[in-house]
C-alpha cells in the first residue's frame, strides 16, 4: 500500500515542491490592494461587469447557474485561473464571459480580486473564527429533478481512491475533506455541487486542460460518471473541520 501510495503521490510532490513566498506565510498577499479587488467584485470596472452578478453578493456561487464558490478559495490558484481565462489557457464553457471579463482587468486589478475573493466567507462564531457554509442543498437538488450521488461512495474516494483502478485520494492534493492546500491545490470541499460535477466533466473529455502537468485530467479520466456524482455529493457538504475538532488550522485562515 505504501507503495502505491508513493507512486501515485510523485506527481503531487513535485509540482509541491514550489517555495511559498513570505505572502503566504504571513497569511497576507504582499502587493494587493483589497478595497480594490472588493470594488471590482461589488461593482465592476469599466467593461467588466460585477462578479456578484454570476457569483453571487457572498461569493458563494450559484448552482443554477452553474457557477462556482469563489470565497475562501486558495488565493494562488484564483489568480492562476484569471491570468488563464485572460490569456485563453482556460476556455469558460459555463456562463462564457469569463475570458472577456478577464481580459477587461489588468494583471493588477486580478491579483487584487484574487487576494479579496481569499478573504471572505469567513465568520465569527463567539470568539472563534469559522467558515460561512457555502455547499449545496443537495435534498432540494434532488427535489429538484438533479441527478445526485451516493456521499458515504465518494467519501471512500475522496479519503481513500482506488487502489483497484489506479485512482488516487483527492486528499493526497487538496487536503482534508477538500479543504484545499497552500500556495496551489485549490478548495474543494464546499464547493457547488453542480460546479464540481461540471468540471471533473470536462477535465475528463479534455475541454478544460489547464492542470499543472494533467494531473485533474489523468484522474479524471478513470472516473466513471456515478464516481463523479458521488464525489460531489461527498465534497459539497464536506466541513474543513475533523470529527471532535472545530478549529479550522491556521494555514486555512486569512
């Protein structure tokens, strides 16, 4: 097993193997300007219409629409994702305006919005800081007529893969319960139903390729589409906290 989990592990270790900057380190992101990536995400700025228009006011996305959370996400991976939709390294299938909107900011006006997306979705419960919850309903999905998963199957894969066909815990990358991990590995966990099973889709039959050396696109390949469907009914309600601990760890703190 050991074994196994090495090889399977190695892709991950070196695309880890990056030096995160002082900026994460101190939680903050040096450079950025927070009111204006607020601004932007309330507003807009010239052509580019507010982010809270398909993302809703609390960045928690929307799966009607299609949209994914972006609030508390990992700041490295959102600015990643701007740079590729403005320079169409990542195609926005969805909603198709995200590479027109991106394009319309500069590459400061992003790395702003990218730090303020990382800074909220948090609360204060009593004296303790806690996340806001921003998965889905998945009951009133079903209601719905949404085709959903079984949570206790994609638990299994999301902690533990398939030895049997060579698919890898979700966890090995993107932390506990898909609670993401610094400076790249972005959250999962709490992410929109809808918006996970859309895009483990399309990293799956190739229209979204923008993965650190394909590493999305050669797991997805071997997963079958119940697998999706239970993986993002697992992830969607997924906490960042462990059985018996409601602290959240530092590093997933702003």
């Amino acid at each position: 097993m050991r074994t196994y989990l090495k090889k399977l592990g190695s892709a991950s270790i070196v695309a880890m193997a990056v030096a995160v900057s002082p900026a994460f380190a101190s939680g903050s992101v040096t450079g950025a300007d927070l009111n204006s990536g607020k601004s932007i995400f309330e507003n807009g700025k010239g052509d580019v219409p507010a982010c809270t228009s398909c993302h809703g006011a609390d960045g928690m996305g929307n799966d009607m629409m299609g949209t994914p959370r972006l609030a508390g996400q990992i700041y490295m991976f959102l600015a990643k994702q701007l740079d590729d939709y403005a320079n169409d390294r990542r195609q926005d299938t969805t909603m198709f305006v995200m590479n027109a909107n991106a394009k319309g900011l500069s590459p400061q006006d992003r790395k702003d919005v990218a730090a303020y997306l990382n800074s909220i979705g948090r609360i204060f419960s009593g004296t303790e800081l806690q996340e806001a919850s921003g998965g889905s309903d998945i009951a009133a999905l079903k209601e719905s007529g949404t085709e959903i998963g079984e949570s206790h199957l994609g638990k299994a894969l999301v902690n533990y893969g398939d030895l049997d066909r060579g698919i890898p815990a979700c966890l090995s990358c993107h932390g506990h319960n898909g609670r993401g991990v610094d400076p790249m590995y972005p959250r999962i966990g709490e992410q929109k139903f809808t918006y996970l099973v859309s895009q483990l889709k399309k990293w799956r039959d190739g229209s979204r390729a923008n993965d650190p050396m394909k590493q999305m696109q050669i797991v997805a390949q071997k997963l079958t589409d119940e697998d999706i469907l239970n993986v993002a009914t697992f992830l969607t309600q997924a906490p960042q906290t462990t059985m018996g601990n409601s602290r959240i760890p530092v590093e997933h703190l702003p």
